[in-house]
C-alpha cells in the first residue's frame, strides 16, 4: 500500500534523490516518499562515467565536490553499507593540448589549492609515469590530483536507499509522477499513476527529465538536457590508475576497479532533448580517439554501450534551491554532468534548506535567480 | 579426441599446422577452432575463473559464456571455441582477466 500523505515527496530514485531523502531522515524528518518512474539509478545515475573529482573551475563545484569526496571515503561505515562502494582514488588526470588550456588549468588549481583540493600541474613526462600506455604526442602537459577517482553509483545510490529506508523513508519505484496540484501558490498534493499523496513540500530530483517536473508547478526552468554516449570494454587486469580525461578531445577514459575501461565523449553537434539511443559513429569516432591516446588499448573489445542524459544550465553548476514563485518546491538539477561525484553533499544541503535548517555549506549561489540576475559564473571544465 | 563422422556436419580435412600451448608443441587442423585442437590434444582445462580460481573448459562453444578466454599470440580474452587455428600460433593460458601490455 502507498502512503497518501508525506511531509515531503521526492521525484526522482537517483543518487541526489536518495541522498536527499536520507538527509532528511537523518536529521529527524522521516515521513518521506521517494518516486521513481522506473528503478533506482535507471536515469543519469546508473548511466554515467562514475568519476569523481575535485578539479572544477568555479568556487561551488569545488566546495561541493571535495565536501563530498570526504563523504564518499567514509561512506561504507557512515551508512553501514554491508557490501562496497568500490571507491578508488587513484586519481584524475586532466590533459592539455592547447597554451590556453594550460592557462585555464593553472587558474583552476590555484583555485582548487585554496580550497584545500591538492591537485597541480605536471609535464608529459610525469603523466607518462602515471599513467605508461599513454601516448604523450602533443600533450603540454596535464592537471593531476591523486585524490580524485571513481566509486560505484549503483552501490552509493544503493547504499543511501537502504539506510533511509531503515529510517523509515518510502521508496516506490515504477511509480511515476504524473501532475503537482496546488491551492494558490501552495502545493498540496503529487499525483502518480497509482495514486494522489498529499504533501507541502516536493522534491524536484528527476535529472533529465527535471524541466518536465517544473512544467508541472508552471515553472520554465532554464535547463535542458542532452544525450551523452558512453561504453565499456571487456575487463583486463589493472594497467590504468586514474581517470583521463580531455576538454579538446572531449572524452573521458578510466578503468574501473572490476578491470573494464569505462569510456565516453560529449559531442559539440548533439541536438537538445530526451533521446537516449545510441549509434555506431559513437563506436567508431570514440575508438579511433581513444586509441589514438592510448595505443595499447586497441586489444579491448567493446561489450556494450548506452547513453545518458546531462541536464544542462546556462553556467554548468547546479541549482539548489526553492522556487521563489512556488513555496515548498524545491530544486536539485541542473548537475550538467557531475551529479554523481557532488551527490553526497548535495543531499546534505538539500535536507537543510528543506527543513530550514542552517546550512553547513552556503549555496545561495545556486539558486535560479542567479540566471535572472545575470550573475553566472561559467564552469570551464565540462566534458 | 576427434569427430570425423558426424550424421548431420561434415569436416572438411584441412592441413596439418604446429601451434604451441604453455610452451608444449602441438599438431592441429588449419581453421578449426583452436579449442578444437586443444580437445584433440587431451586440454581440458581452457581457463581459471577470475575470483575463486576454479577450472574451467570447454563450454558454450559459440563465443559467449567467457570459459575459454586464453592470451593467443600475447592478446588476452580471445574466445578459442571461436578462433580459426593458425601455423605458429602462440596458445597460453590467462592470469586472472588477462594483461594489456602498456608498451603495445
């Protein structure tokens, strides 16, 4: 039986709706739903590249991310997780080809440094010694911070589902969320397609399909989604230590820790919209790139791909906030592809400002009148 | 052991080829698979699985259950149930999930 009521209700059983909803129980609100239209991690979570890192270029996605890195190191014992989130931090390690990539890299560091993230610059030399089957032809050099890495999104996001169900949160999956009623500007219920549940306050987690949920509160939200293709090798025994990755070349490599190389690239001509098929010139143009990088990985076979959907703003940060025109309507999309690696604090922050609590780390920032506002500061280091 | 009458497949004689396996000479049949040829020549053990270390041999035949994944000339994961034997080849078994030689 499905509750009819619930103090919050949450869209979306990926890892930010999860952790949300864990946050929240854990800080004593535990009359929580999460919906999901299919199973948990079938969006954006269970299809990503599942890199973590603390290399960003703007003040917020570091915060983030390095507050969440510390999380994801204790996260097995912090949510008593009985199996592994298969965290692996042998780094990130971020290619340049270009003097102007070099520039920007060193402004993100310095940046990075004064937040605490250790990364640095080093020359081809030494990411050779990092990472030995790169081919180091036209490189300038490279950014390197040896605690970023990988975890599996399917156990994180399994891991806070478990431990706030245990708190008492309700997740439905199958369940889709079909309309948002309201009485004025207040919300008062979320209809799925197996029934109504009141509730004040609603969640919007849903990734891709976050703009969907905003039409439902009359809101145009300023993102948009896009299809990102990705694939996986068969796996082999470690050779790879960090996660490569290139703004020029726009692909991303790294093998995970059950030995398969997880690989995929963002493509500059890919149209707006929901689409989620995948295509043959992916295959070929990816392989030809990666290769190319890494000439040794020529005898992996490919066993199989997908693709996912980033759900883009104007500046590549999120938006964590409540809509100012819809009280109790609250935000955490936009993750313009590095939604998994900031999920943990993300959750932390989302139940705080849910529950009107001080929050622990300021994200005013991220708010969606920022775009009104014109006040975006534009996160350079996307793939 | 070897089929040579078969109610319903024929197999064409093709010529006799030298491959070695762990090191061993071996004599097969040109473009029979080469787990075909290790039959022949009494390997029953084609793999070890990669997380308990148990034994296993020639299963599925057709390229899919991943129990015969052998290094054949210094590539790792080459399915041998479906891969035609060559004069000279190199057949060893595989450590684990097989190396990449970063070198290559």
């Amino acid at each position: 039986m499905m509750k009819n009521s619930a103090e919050v209700v949450i869209i979306g059983g990926g890892v930010v709706g999860c952790a949300i909803a864990y946050n929240l129980a854990k800080m004593g609100c535990q009359d929580v739903v999460v919906l999901e239209k299919e199973y948990l991690t079938a969006g954006a979570t269970g299809r990503c590249g599942a890199g973590i890192r603390q290399q960003w270029g703007t003040e917020m996605n570091c915060k983030l991310s390095k507050a969440s890195m510390d999380t994801f190191e204790v996260l097995n014992e912090m949510l008593g997780y009985p199996e592994d989130i298969e965290l692996k931090q042998d780094g990130y390690l971020i290619l340049a080809y270009e003097e102007k990539e070099i520039e920007q890299f060193k402004k993100n560091i310095a940046l990075q440094n004064s937040l605490g993230i250790e990364s640095r610059l080093i020359d081809p030399g030494e990411a050779r010694k990092i990472v030995p089957h790169l081919n180091t032809e036209g490189l300038l050099g490279a950014a390197f911070c040896g605690r970023d890495g990988h975890a599996n999104p399917f156990h994180v996001t399994q891991a806070y589902a478990e431990a706030a169900k245990r708190m008492g949160v309700e997740i439905y999956t199958y369940t889709e969320c079909r309309d948002i009623e309201r009485e004025g500007d207040r919300i008062t219920a979320v209809v799925t397609d197996r029934g109504k549940i009141k509730t004040e306050k609603v969640v919007n987690a849903a990734g891709g399909y976050s703009d969907l949920i905003g039409a439902m509160v009359g809101l145009d939200l300023p993102v948009y989604s896009e299809r990102h293709q990705i694939m996986v090798t068969e796996p082999v025994n470690p050779l790879q230590g960090p996660m490569v990755i290139s703004f020029y070349h726009h692909f991303y490599c790294q093998q995970v820790p059950h030995g398969a190389f997880i690989m995929g690239q963002g493509d500059p001509n890919e149209p707006k919209g929901h689409n989620i098929g995948h295509s043959w010139q992916f295959l070929q143009e990816l392989s030809g790139k990666i290769t190319g990088t890494f000439p040794a990985l020529k005898k992996l076979r490919v066993v199989r791909q997908w693709s996912g959907l980033y759900n883009i703003t104007p500046d590549s940060q999120p938006i964590l906030c409540e809509a100012p025109e819809v009280p109790g309507f609250y935000m955490a999309i936009g993750f313009s592809g590095h939604g998994f690696m900031i999920a943990p604090m993300t959750g932390v922050v989302m139940a705080e400002l849910i529950l009107g609590k001080d929050l622990s780390m300021p994200v005013h920032k991220l708010d969606l009148g920022r775009f009104d506002r014109g006040e975006l500061v534009l996160e350079p280091s996307v793939v | 052991m070897r089929i040579k009458d078969h109610p319903i497949l024929s197999f064409p004689e093709g010529k006799t080829v030298e491959f070695s396996f762990e090191g061993k000479t071996f004599i097969g049949k040109e473009g029979e698979p080469i787990a075909a040829a290790l039959h022949d020549a009494g390997i029953r053990v084609l793999r070890h699985s990669p997380r308990h270390n148990r034994p296993r041999g020639f299963f599925c035949a057709i390229g899919n259950c991943s129990s015969c994944l052998m290094v054949v000339n210094g590539e790792p994961n080459v399915k041998v149930c479906v891969t035609p034997l060559r004069q000279g080849m190199k057949v060893e078994y595989q450590k684990g999930k097989g190396d990449i030689n970063a070198a290559d």
